[in-house]
DNA sequence: GCCAACGTTGGC
DNA sequence: GCCAACGTTGGC
C-alpha cells in the first residue's frame, strides 16, 4: 500500500464536491504533467491512501482523506476540443495522459501547509520542497501515519 | 499581483 | 543534444 498527495483547486473539485460525487468519486482528470502522470499510470494501486489538497486558494492545505479507486485509463478531456485541458498533440490511439478514479472518504479538518511546515516530522515531505510545483507527490508511510494519527486528531 | 522555480518548446 | 525563451504553478 502506497500513500500519496493529490493537489485540487477547490473551486474545481473541492473535497466537498468529491463527497457529493456518486459514489464519493472522481475522475482525477486534467493532469498535464509527465512526472504526476507516471505517479497515476506506474505507481498506484486501487486503495492506495490519498491526502486530498486544497491548492491556489485562500487557504492551501489538507481539506481530506480518499482512496485511489480505479487503475490508469485514458483522460477523455484531451481529445475535448472544447477544454481547456484539450491536447491537439494527443493520439486516440495512443493517448498521451491517462488518470485514476478518487474516491473521497472524509474531510478532515483543514491542515495548512504552514502547519505541515512547522513539523519537524514532515520536514522531508516532497510537496515542501522548495519549488515543488507536482501536482501529484508521494507521501512515505511514517509521513502518512504522523498526519493522519497525530495531526487530524490534535 | 508578484515572483521563484520548474517544465516544455523549438531553433540551431 | 544544448539552451534560451517562454509558459505555468502556486504560495505569499
């Protein structure tokens, strides 16, 4: 089991929006980056823990918990001429972004990233890293453990 | 709205 | 295959 880090815009899909969702899921789609893309295709597996993000909003942090609910199958919204996340370059024979179902579990309270940030014990954590842009992180086990045992019950 | 950091593009 | 220019991300 693997734990990862997924980053929404709340305007776009909120953890409030995930959880109205039928069946409490969504399609993760709209990844345009190689690194996050690779994460989704090679790296989850169905059930695997996520920590849901709020990001580019008024308060960036964890707004929730979810689960990785499907395997990697073809983003349909790069072949939408019509959104934004549309890719002119992209084969329907050989799509070039795929992307996993998340299904919400709960929202928690929300944890800012300067909270994450005053922690000695996440101090390794990819989406702190300095210039850390991926929408997409791994999260390690111990790192999962302390946020969710330790910081969504304080 | 600023800006640092990073990914992508494309000319050579 | 290098690298400058450009676009994007995302916290502040």
């Amino acid at each position: 089991m693997n734990y990862w880090l997924m980053k929404s815009e709340p305007e776009e899909c909120s953890i409030d929006m995930a959880l109205a969702a039928p069946k409490k899921t969504v399609p993760w789609t709209g990844v345009r980056n190689y690194q996050a893309r690779n994460f989704m295709r090679d790296g989850m597996k169905l059930g695997d823990g996520v920590l849901f993000y709020h990001s580019s909003c008024a308060e960036p942090g964890i707004a929730g918990l979810a689960e990785v609910a499907s395997a990697a199958y073809p983003d349909a919204t790069q072949f939408d001429k019509k959104s934004k996340y549309y890719d002119p370059a992209s084969k329907k024979d050989a799509p070039r972004w795929v992307h996993v179902d998340v299904r919400a579990t709960k929202k928690t309270r929300l944890v800012p990233i300067a909270e994450l940030r005053a922690q000695p014990e996440l101090a390794d954590m990819v989406i702190l890293k300095r210039g850390n842009r991926l929408s997409i992180t791994p999260v390690s086990a111990a790192e999962w453990r302390f946020i969710t045992s330790k910081l969504l019950n304080s």
